[in-house]
C-alpha cells in the first residue's frame, strides 16, 4: 500500500469509530464534504432509521460482516477475538487500492469498532475519528428501531466502546466527536480536524450538522456500572482533547435559510417549522443552547409519535399481505387438487376400478336374503 500522493504529504487515513446510533453517519456525510475521499458505492439512500443516508461503503460492510461471522459474531453479538481469513485479508488490500493516489481516505461503518485490528496493518499513517453519545440515547434508538430491548443496547455499547478505547490508546491522534454536547464543541473538533487533515474549514459545514435528525436525547446518568466506567472515560478523553483545541468561534444559529433539514413526516416537518418560527433572527441575540435543545427535543418527540403511527400502519400493511399471500397460496392448492381429481377421473385406472366397484356392488346386492328363524320350544 503506497503511503504518498502526489503532493509532498503523506497519505493519510481517518477511520470514523463509533458505536451504531452514535453520529457517525452525519460525521462522514461532513467530512466527505470538506475532502475526505470515501470512494464509491456508499450506502447514501434516505432510510427510516437515517433520513440521510449511512454513508458506509457497502464493499466495507460485506467484509466486516464476513469478519465478525467467521469470528463467531455479528454486528450486534461483539466477538472475543477476531479471526481473519487470508482471502479477506486479500479483499481488504483490494479495497484499498483504488486509493492509493487520494490524499485523505475515510470511511464509516460501525462494525470497523469491532474490525478495526483487521484493517490497521494496511493503514501506515491514519488517525482515529471517535463518535461518542450519551448510551442511554444509543439503547433507546436500537430499541425504538426494534433492534433489542434497552439493556441488550447498552450492554452492545459498552462492547463497542470498551473497544474504542482499547484503539484509541493506540492510536497516533485521535480526534472525538460528541453527538450529545454543545454545537460550538462539535465545530471546534470539526477545525481541529480539518487543520490536522489540511483541509479547509467552513461554517458551511456545520449546517450538514443537524440535531433536529436526532431521534433520542439523553443525560440521565448511566446506572450500569460498566457502561458508566467506560462513558466516563469517553468524556474524559473527549473534554481534554477540546481543551487542547482552539475554540472555533462559532455560535450556534438558526442556518441561513432558517431552516433545518427535513424530518421523516408530514406531522414532524409542520412541528419542526413551528419550533424554527420561534427561533430568533439572526440580528439577535445568540440562541442559547438549552433552547435550542428544548425546542429539539419537542420536535423529537412529535417525530417519535410519527414514527410510530407509521411504524403500526406499516404493521397493519405487512398483515394484510401475508393474508393475502394466504389466500392466494390456498386458492393455488384447490386448483391444483381439482386438477388433479380431474386427471385422476379421466385415467384408465379409475374407471376399471369403478367399474369393477360397480360390479362388486351389484353381486352384493343381488345375493337372496335369508332369514334366521329361531327354534320354538315344543
């Protein structure tokens, strides 16, 4: 793997980590506007789950898939260890190749929390982009997404993460990404990013940062003891990183057209302009950020009902087509009886043995009857 472009820098590589649910698509959605090269074939289709699209090369996927199921996991089961086959570890170079003259790579796919030792020995000189959010936010979204219960979702988070760290300790640079905290702490990590990377960086990017996508927010303390170690350490990690940081000086504002990004439904799009109505201009004062998160997190629960009612709607749909999946089945096999009852009337067969049934009957009840007749006694 060539480790120089063009230019006079090395090429470098910047992972996104990060647990599912935790920002990692609208962090890659980011930096592949600023410059970071991410190849082609991504999974960029709106979803229900992800109004933006994931952003995940589906090469990526299938080979972290294949990883984490020889390895006796899943996306959603973390293995112990990690077993890599060698036509994998062939697939992983061939992936990379197509980049060899790109001056930044990156991609995202969560599982890459898992796989990431896979991947690293093919990656000289790369920086670790770490996505971290609050895990209660994180349970409650694969749980409303219908993915596990809520203590199966924070249980996989604290596996995702306990890994995270485990890199991240090795790592040259790591750059953290609070899905949860302040706007202006996102922004300041976005420049420090981008200053380190060589790239420029523009307010304009901030507006592909949007929390009015975020389905769940959460700052409830964490109750699982091992969940509240590790997100401990997250925030520490996250918070000294800030510190070393030059602030970005950005406030946070409605965006220039004053609007946010669509939400999924009609309901949430009409809850979401009422909330923007009541931001203030942009000759005003600044928008505090509890505002801000409040006005959020009423256009996040509408969005929720939506969801639901759409999600029950779906429900309903999906039960009347099994039925009639059913019926048509059902009708398929009486045709397919009385074909054969038709067939069955017409062969050879059937009609010797109707006509010797016929013939049987007819000696049957032809034969004279006889009566019993009792003795008297004399």
């Amino acid at each position: 793997m060539s480790t120089s472009t063009a230019g006079s820098h090395p090429q470098l590589f910047c992972p996104i980590l990060g647990m599912h649910r935790s920002g990692t698509s609208c962090l890659m959605r980011i930096l592949h506007s600023a410059g970071v090269e991410t190849g082609d074939n991504l999974a960029v289709d709106a979803e229900f789950d992800n109004l933006t699209g994931h952003w995940e090369p589906l090469e990526m996927i299938r080979l972290n898939d294949r990883i984490l199921r020889s390895s006796g996991g899943d996306w959603n089961r973390v293995p112990q260890t990690l077993l890599v086959e060698d036509d994998v570890k062939l697939a992983i170079q061939a992936f990379l190749k197509p980049f060899e003259n790109s001056a930044i790579v990156g991609w995202k796919d969560p599982r890459l929390t898992i796989t990431f030792p896979a991947w690293r020995p093919y990656l000289p000189n790369y920086r670790v982009v770490a996505c971290v959010r609050h895990p209660h936010a994180v349970a409650n979204s694969l749980m409303e997404r219908g993915d596990m219960d809520f203590e199966d979702g924070v249980r996989l988070w604290t596996d995702y993460n306990e890994r995270l760290l485990e890199y991240a300790a090795e790592a040259p640079r790591v750059f953290w990404f609070h899905y949860d905290g302040a706007a202006e702490a996102y922004a300041t990590s976005l420049k420090s990013f981008c200053e380190h990377a060589r790239l420029k960086f523009s307010v304009e990017l901030l507006k592909l940062y949007n929390p009015g996508l975020t389905h769940h927010f959460d700052t409830a303390g964490v109750t699982d003891p091992r969940a509240q170690k590790v997100y401990r350490r997250l925030i520490e990690l996250s918070q000294e990183a800030l510190h070393n940081s030059t602030p970005a000086s950005v406030v946070y504002r409605a965006s220039d057209d004053r609007s946010v990004r669509p939400l999924s439904t009609p309901l949430a799009a009409e809850a979401e302009s009422a909330a923007v109505s009541k931001l203030p201009a942009l000759d005003e004062p600044p928008v505090q950020i509890a505002q801000v998160i409040e006005i959020l997190r009423a256009i996040s629960r509408q969005q929720q009902r939506d969801q639901k009612a759409f999600r029950a709607v779906c429900t309903r749909l999906q039960s009347l087509e099994q039925r009639t999946l059913s019926h048509a089945a059902m009708d398929e096999k009486i045709a397919k009886l009385s074909g054969w009852i038709e067939a069955l009337d017409r062969s050879p067969a059937w009609r010797i043995y109707r006509a010797v049934r016929g013939f049987l009957r007819a000696q049957i009840f032809a034969r004279p009857k006889h009566e019993n007749v009792a003795e008297q006694p004399t």
